[in-house]
C-alpha cells in the first residue's frame, strides 16, 4: 500500500488543514487556480455541514484532505442554480468543495483516492448530486473531476471575480463524443459552447505540452 491512513478529519487537525490549504494555495503558479479556506470553514464542515476526509503518513502527519459539504436548499451559494437544477433537487447538492495533498505526497493518486472515498461515505446522505468549480486552466483539477464522472455545465466568476466553470455530476446525464474545442483560457469560446447546449467532458494537451483544449460534447439523454 501507500501508507496513507484514510479517515474522517477530527477537531485536531483544524490548523493543519487551514496551514496546508493556505500552503498549498501559495505554491501555485496563478492565485485564480484555487483559493485555500480557513480553519472556521473546515470546523463548520466537520460539525454537520458536510466531510472531510484526511489522510495521515506513517508518521501521522496531514498528507491531504477532500472536502465535502452540504450547501442549504435555499442558500444563494448553492451551485445548483448556476447549473440549471430547481426546486428539491437542490436539496440533493454537495459542493466537492476542495482536495489538497502535501507537496511531497503528490504523484500517487492520494487526491483521487480521497474525493472517490469521501464520495462514497457521503453516498447515503442524499447528497448525490455532485458539484464543483475549477478554474479553466487547471488541468489536473479537471481531469481529476471528469474522472469521477461530472462534466462542466456552467461558467461563472467566483471568489472575488475568479473564472470558474461549473461541474455537475450525478444527474445521469449522457454525452456523446466530444466535437468542439476550447483552448483552456479562452473564456468566450467556453460561454459560447455552453451556450448551445454543449457540455465540457474531455481535455487535450496541445503539441508543446504548455497548454490543452477542453472537449465539449451534446447530451445524448437525461435518465429520470
């Protein structure tokens, strides 16, 4: 095995999560791509508004977290208005709201095994709608979430005017194969292709390895 142990977050790792998001979030090369929450968000979380699963190494240091939580029906913060869902299935929402690993326990899929995991242990709240933002030009975030099975729906700026798309799974949707492109940051393009209805599903690296388009795809069908 890896030698991580999995299990949900406790009061004593408050700090270590505010420390290691706020780490994490300073490492990297936009400040858009992912802004780190503080320790009164995670206790809020961990005291019935949602999960958070930790991971610890041998030594029983924090090596990541994924975050989970459950926005109010009613709560303007619910990004279910934003990907077009109304009335109950709002009540059905959770926010995949962060996953972050320490920098040294990156490249042995932790983050994928924490969100899949958390997932799988929020399953029967009746949380089974999934969303989440990322930020257009954050590859691994997105290959991360199409692998999970949520697709981008909506485009919006969040947290201070930061470009985010919005990704939804859960919903049963089905997608054909991808047949229209967007470099990663061209923010028109993407508005424009949601617009008519497409559904971002797939990323492409380009030739240089610098930059990668975003696949959009037609839904198929929606299964009651």
């Amino acid at each position: 095995m890896d030698g991580f142990m999995l299990a949900p977050a406790r009061e004593k790792h408050l700090g270590e999560l505010a420390c290691l998001a706020r780490s994490v979030a300073q490492a990297l090369s936009s400040r858009d791509m992912f802004v780190a929450d503080d320790a009164d968000f995670f206790a809020s979380v961990m005291r019935g508004q949602g999960s958070i699963l930790a991971a610890e190494d041998r030594s029983g240091r924090l090596a990541g977290a994924s975050v989970i939580r459950f926005p109010a029906a009613d709560a303007a913060d619910n990004l279910g208005r934003e990907s077009g869902l109304e009335g109950k299935d709002l009540a059905r929402v959770r926010h995949l709201e962060a996953v972050f690993v320490r920098e040294d326990c990156r490249g042995r899929g932790l983050a994928a095994r924490l969100v899949r995991r958390n997932m799988e242990l929020t399953a029967s709240s009746g949380r089974d709608l999934s969303l989440a933002t990322v930020w257009p030009g954050n590859l691994a975030s997105l290959r991360l979430h199409f692998s999970l099975g949520l697709s981008i729906r909506a485009f919006a700026f969040k947290y201070g005017g930061r470009p985010r798309f919005v990704l939804l799974g859960g919903d049963r949707l089905r997608l054909g194969e991808p047949g229209m492109f967007s470099p990663s940051l061209d923010l028109d393009r993407h508005r424009a292709l949601l617009a008519r209805g497409l559904a971002g599903c797939a990323v492409r690296t380009q030739e240089d390895g610098r930059d990668f388009v975003v696949g959009y795809a037609a839904p198929l069908a929606t299964c009651a």
